[in-house]
C-alpha cells in the first residue's frame, strides 16, 4: 500500500454537503492500488460502554486518473454530524486512516482520531440555481452578431463581414439586430445568452468601461435593451451579462478625475496608484489588468468603490431582470468582494446565476459563499487536446476529464459553465485543422457533458478564426455560407439534451479507453435511464464490442430512432471514421 499517495481532508470536493441531507465523501489512493474502501463512520456523539458506535459501508471507485483512483460514498447522517475513518483493502494488508494517521484496528476509546464532519448547516450547502442545470448558452459578442440599426453605426464601421476584425474595427453589430435574430437562436434551441459586456466604452470588445450605468450608444438604448430581455424571457431565453469589476476603462469618470487632479482626487483610492502624477509609458505606475494602461485595476477594497459596483450589479437585475452575471477577471478580485457581491444579488433576485471567469482550479470560489460556477477551461483543454490537436489519446484524455470531475464537488459539476471556445480563444473549427467531424464530436461530447454547455455564436455554423482579434469575426446570416450540417447536428444534440435527463444530470463513466482505435466509450446514468456514447475520434474505420453484456435489453439508437432488441451478448458495431453512436438502454 503506498500510504504516501492516500489523501483526504475533511474539506472541499473530498468531503462536502450535497444537499441539506447529504454529505459526499472521497478518497483518494494510488491508481490499481487497492482493491475496496470502506468508510468507518458515525454520531460523534453515540457511545456505548466508552466505545464509540460506527458503522461501515463500502466506498465505491468513481474513477481513476492517470495517477489515482478516486472512491466515494453518499452518507445521510440522522444528527448531521459525522466523524469517520476508512478501511483499505491492498491485497492481503489492512490499513485503518483517520486524521491522525494510520492504525491497524480501528480506535474506538477516542473520538479525536477521526475525521469531522462538525454540522451539516443548509445555509452553508453550494447551491447553483436550479434551472442552470437545464441550460444551454449561447455566447454572443454583440459588436458582431447582427447589425439591425445602421444609424447607430459607430464612425468608420466597415461593411458587414467585409473583412477581418483586428483589434480597433468595427461592424456595427447592435441589439436590434439580436432581436431580429432571435428565431434563429430559438431554432437551434438554446435557452441562455451569455452577452460580452454592452456597457458604455470605447473599444469594439467594451471591457474598458465608461460607464457601468449605461448601454454603449453603438447597441442601443435601455428601451431596446429592456425589449431584448423581454422577448428572450417570452422565448424562454434566459440573459447573463458580463461584469468588468477588476477594473475601469481608461475614460471612466473617477479615473479621469484622478488623472487631472492628482493626488488631491476625492477618487485617488478607487485605483491602486503607486505614485503621483500618473504616467502610462513605459509601463503604467498604478494597477491594471495586464500590462494594459487603459484598464486601471479598481480599489474593491474601498467602501465607496464596492457600494458603487454593487449598485451597478443589482440595478440590472432590479430594472431589467437579468438572471446572471459573467465575472470578468474574476480571480484578481478580493474574496470579500465576492462575498458581499453574491449577498447583494441574492437578495434581489435569490435564482440569479454568478459565473467567475477563471481559467484554473478555482475550488475557492465555489464554496456556497462566492460563485455558483467559473468557466470550466481545464474541461476546454482536455476537449481540444484530444478532438482538436490529437495531442492526448483516448486514456489521457479519461485522466483529464475524471481529474477536472474529481476536483470539485458534485454539485459543483452539476453547475459548470463548460465551453469549447470563447472570444479569448481560436474559433474550434479552426483549432480542429477545418476538420468539421472533429467539431461534431467535440459537440457531442460538450453536450453530453454534465454541467450547462455554452455555445460561442458561429460555432454551430462553422465559423473560422485564429486568436483574438481573428475569432471575433462577423456572425454569417447567408444560409448558403452556414454550415447547415454542422447546424443541424448541434441542434439535434441540445434537443436529444432536453428529452434525455442522463445528458444533463446523468453521472458520466468512461468504460472503455483504446489507444490504438482512439475510441471511447462512455455512459451517462440518471436514475433508470443509462446512455451509452461511442465516439471514434480516428479518421480510420473501426469494430467496436461494448465490454458489457446487453442481451435481452431494449436498445434505442437516439440520433436515427431505431429500436432494436441486443441478441448477442456482446454487442457490436461498425464506425465511420469520425462517427459515434449514442444508445439508450433500457431493461
Ligand atoms: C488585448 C489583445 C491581446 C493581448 C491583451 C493583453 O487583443 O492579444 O493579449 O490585450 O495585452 C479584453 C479584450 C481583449 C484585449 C484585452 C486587453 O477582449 O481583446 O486583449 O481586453 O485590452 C487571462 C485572464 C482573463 C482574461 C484573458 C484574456 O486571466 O481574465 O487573459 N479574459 C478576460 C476577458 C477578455 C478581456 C479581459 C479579460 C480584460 O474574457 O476578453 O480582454 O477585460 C491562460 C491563463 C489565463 C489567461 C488565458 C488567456 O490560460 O492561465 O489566466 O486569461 O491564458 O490569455
């Protein structure tokens, strides 16, 4: 047994309530290392002749990585209170672990050996908001989207399309416009729009604010703004709108106010300024996002900073009735702002969706008391390393995905914002070498996926694209110019998403991994209902036998509705390159 690789606090996604009933307990060993786990557990409190009273329930192995085995158990304690040990199994060797270490037999005189669970508090559970669960985004970065309004066009706005946004062009993409195409959004079937920030400023991506009150003139007004929130809720359609709370824009007043009057600025604390007079060459003197002049890093510290930024979060959720906001650089700001932040938008509209944009582990964020998800990059990574730039075969990439499940809790999961691309990332068609099976799989696995997806517009029809400025291209209406098919696919995932409740809540299992195939097979389980996915992600023909017996069950080809009965014990099929088959069964 290699005690060294044993691991758990009593903490986080290794011990968590799930629900105000329920706590999750994991463990984590060498991967192949042992053969069973069982939780030693009990009411700290509950003794009989000065022995403590616990029982033992096998742990179950929920996956593995490259490294470790993970196991876990779901436990209900009648008191809400749980101390616990476990007992591995590693061959003929028996090991007993609790907080102070390992031991042989099980101690029972002293409660203090063992790991505390203290109370199960339900104002302390993570709780997302439901209807998350249900949700498919979609991205839309209004400046190239759809232009509905030419008059608002800013001035030198180039012809729609008519050539490649760098990184100061414009197309005039505006609300009106998105309200015009909101049929399309409803077609595909979506039920979320994550919008880039549309607050007053300057640049053509508008994360350097003006002015956290208004809309930027180029969009719209508040009237049509109110209209497009209106319309996407009669449709169904939930709006998230971005927060650029790490920092101002250059032309936001109390900045300029600082710029002009210096150290004598009643704002001089709204900004982490090193020293007076302000200088922006060579490098900035006062905080900013990067090394970006015209993005001075705000005080969230400051009183006056804080009430203000919590003024602009729920005024539009009070006059406009937005269900979210997206937290730019949201792991650059303090936790205490966080905290005062989720408070604040609670208590006005207590199902609001909080998503912090961080791109690693962010289990400090998501302890009930901050973000109800963070934009789930390291699944991004895992996805393109694999589908996109074959860099991982089929087994890395089970590692990778079991890893980024197995660092948070389940609940956690249940939530996550998981996207393949954004407007800071390659477009993933053109990540994918123009290979558009790839991106259907990569579809089909984010659709599958347990969490709420986000689709960044365009990707449905194929747009293409390098890094930013180059996957901000401008939206094509032309149906003749979309990739129909790719369309067609994507919208029939999010429909087999909405019929199937293993796609959203389902727990995921990876059955089978080959490397030399490069197939996976995978299945998603929610109560009764099990659904197998293959995916051949080669560009060769493949046999695939399902490693487990189906004979006598009900089968149900979900993507061609045919039904069949599995005669043979194993069953087998035939894959075109790039081809997947996805497989309800049923008893
Ligand atoms: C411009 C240029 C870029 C250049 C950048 C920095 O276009 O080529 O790299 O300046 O000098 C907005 C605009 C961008 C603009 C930027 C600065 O949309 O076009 O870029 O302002 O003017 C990190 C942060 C993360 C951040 C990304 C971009 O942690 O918060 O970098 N994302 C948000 C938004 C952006 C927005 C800003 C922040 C600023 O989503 O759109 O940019 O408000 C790794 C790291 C991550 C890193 C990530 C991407 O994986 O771990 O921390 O994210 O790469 O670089």
């Amino acid at each position: 047994m290699l005690k060294e690789a044993i691991y758990h606090r009593p903490k986080d996604h290794f011990a968590y309530a799930y629900d105000d009933k329920t706590l999750h307990i994991r463990l984590r060993t060498k991967k192949d290392d042992m053969q069973s786990v069982f939780l030693l557990y009990g009411d700290p409190y509950v003794w009989e002749d000065g022995k403590w009273q616990f029982a033992k329930k096998e742990m179950m192995k929920s996956g593995s990585d490259s490294l470790f085995d993970y196991w876990f158990i779901a436990i209900t304690p009648p008191y809400r209170r749980l101390r616990y040990g476990f007992e591995l199994c590693s061959g003929e060797e028996k090991l007993i672990y609790t907080e102070k270490g390992f031991f042989n037999i099980p101690p029972s005189d002293d409660i203090a050996y063992y790991f505390c669970f203290p109370f199960l508090n339900k104002i302390d559970v993570f709780q997302a908001p439901e209807w998350v669960k249900d949700t498919v985004w979609y991205q839309i970065f209004p400046e190239r989207f759809a232009n509905g309004n030419e008059s608002l066009n800013p001035p030198g706005t180039l012809p729609w399309g008519s050539a490649d946004p760098t990184p100061t062009s414009f197309f005039g993409g505006d609300f009106e416009g998105i309200i015009h195409r909101l049929d399309y959004l409803v077609e595909l079937g979506i039920n979320g729009i994550y919008f880039t920030p549309i607050f007053k400023a300057p640049s053509n991506h508008k994360y350097d604010t003006i002015d956290y009150f208004e809309i930027d003139p180029q969009f719209g007004d508040k009237q049509t703004f109110k209209r497009l929130v209106d319309l996407c809720h009669q449709k169904g359609i939930r709006v998230m709108l971005d927060a650029v709370f790490n920092h101002s824009g250059y032309y936001f007043a109390p900045f300029q106010h600082v710029l002009k009057h210096g150290e004598k600025s009643k704002y001089k604390d709204w900004f982490h300024i090193r020293e007076f007079p302000l200088q922006t060459e060579p490098l900035p003197n006062y905080d900013t996002f990067a090394f970006v002049p015209t993005m001075p890093k705000l005080n969230t510290e400051n009183r006056e900073v804080k009430q203000y930024l919590l003024d602009v979060a729920t005024y539009w959720i009070r006059e406009f009735d937005i269900d979210g906001w997206r937290l730019d650089v949201a792991n650059e700001v303090d936790h205490q702002f966080w905290r005062e932040f989720r408070q604040a938008v609670k208590t006005v509209k207590p199902d609001v969706y909080i998503l912090g944009e961080i791109w690693h582990d962010s289990m400090p964020w998501l302890r009930g008391d901050q973000f109800d998800a963070v934009m789930n990059y390291p699944f991004t990574n895992g996805v393109l390393r694999y589908f996109a730039k074959n860099e991982i075969t089929a087994s890395e990439f089970a590692h990778t995905i079991t890893n980024v499940l197995h660092s948070y809790p389940n609940n956690v999961n249940e939530a996550a914002f998981n996207l393949l691309g954004s407007h800071d990332t390659p477009r993933i068609l053109t990540e994918c070498g123009e290979n558009r099976e790839k991106v259907k799989l990569m579809f089909t696995f984010q659709l599958s996926f347990t969490g709420t997806p986000c689709i960044y517009y365009g990707d449905e029809i194929g747009l293409t694209g390098g890094q930013d400025p180059l996957c901000r291209k401008c939206m094509v209406w032309e149906e003749e110019k979309q990739d129909r098919d790719l369309f067609t696919h994507v919208q029939k995932l999010i429909s087999l998403r909405k019929a199937y409740q293993s796609f959203t809540r389902g727990e995921l299992r990876f059955i089978e991994t080959n490397d030399e195939t490069n197939h996976l097979v995978y299945t998603k389980t929610y109560e009764n209902e099990t659904i197998v996915f293959i995916i051949n992600n080669s560009e060769r023909e493949i046999d695939v036998a399902l490693p487990f017996s189906l004979k006598g069950k009900k089968l149900t080809n979900l993507w061609t509705n045919e039904q069949f009965a599995a005669e043979a014990d194993q069953l087998k099929a035939t894959l075109p390159p790039y081809g997947f088959l996805i497989l309800k069964i049923e008893e």
